[in-house]
C-alpha cells in the first residue's frame, strides 16, 4: 500500500486516500490492538486502528497523514436529494479489492 502511496506522489499527484473498514484487525502479531470491548453480537472490538495505520504509513511515506472518523463527518443534518443520490452511487460500485500484504 504504501509502495502505491509513494508512487502517486512519484506521478505528481499531492494527496491519497486510504479507507479502514469497520472491525478490520492487522495480522496477527504486526500490530498491539487497543481493545473496545465486545459489541452486541459478542464481536471483539478495536479503537483507533485507523490512528495506528497512519502513524506507520506516515513513518514509511514519510509525508504527513491525517485521520478522519467517518461517524463524525456524517453527522451532517439531514441528506438532500443529491447526497441520496451520491450515496447510492458510492454504494453500487464495489472498492478496489485489499492489496496483499508486502514483505517490505
């Protein structure tokens, strides 16, 4: 991922984005987890993976990276027509599958 990051870059591009999926753990052993708890479904919980990933991927691309929680950009008010429309769109286009692992 960060080989990709730093290709961008490479190509003149000044920005990226990188989206952590909810309940998403690293392999095991490459990362200490900070535990939530467990949730409703009995489901262990972690906090701040995405602050982790970044503080890493800031640590190799060696550029500044910033963190948004999406919880707290969607409290927004109430979606209009458009963000309705915009919504169904992000959500009938399937994301680019997960890269694997590099052993760099």
């Amino acid at each position: 991922m960060c080989r990709l990051v730093k290709k961008r870059f490479q190509r003149g591009e000044s920005s990226f984005i990188i989206v952590v999926a909810e309940g998403a753990k690293p392999a095991e052993g490459s990362m200490q987890l900070r535990s939530g708890g467990v949730d409703e479904f009995g489901h262990e919980r972690f906090t701040g993976v995405a602050q982790q990933l970044a503080v890493e991927v800031e640590k190799r691309i060696k550029k500044e990276v910033r963190v948004t929680v999406l919880g707290h950009v969607q409290r927004g008010g109430t979606p209009t027509a458009y963000d309705r429309v915009l919504a169904t769109r992000f959500g009938s286009t399937p994301p680019t599958p997960p890269m694997p692992a590099s052993t760099a």
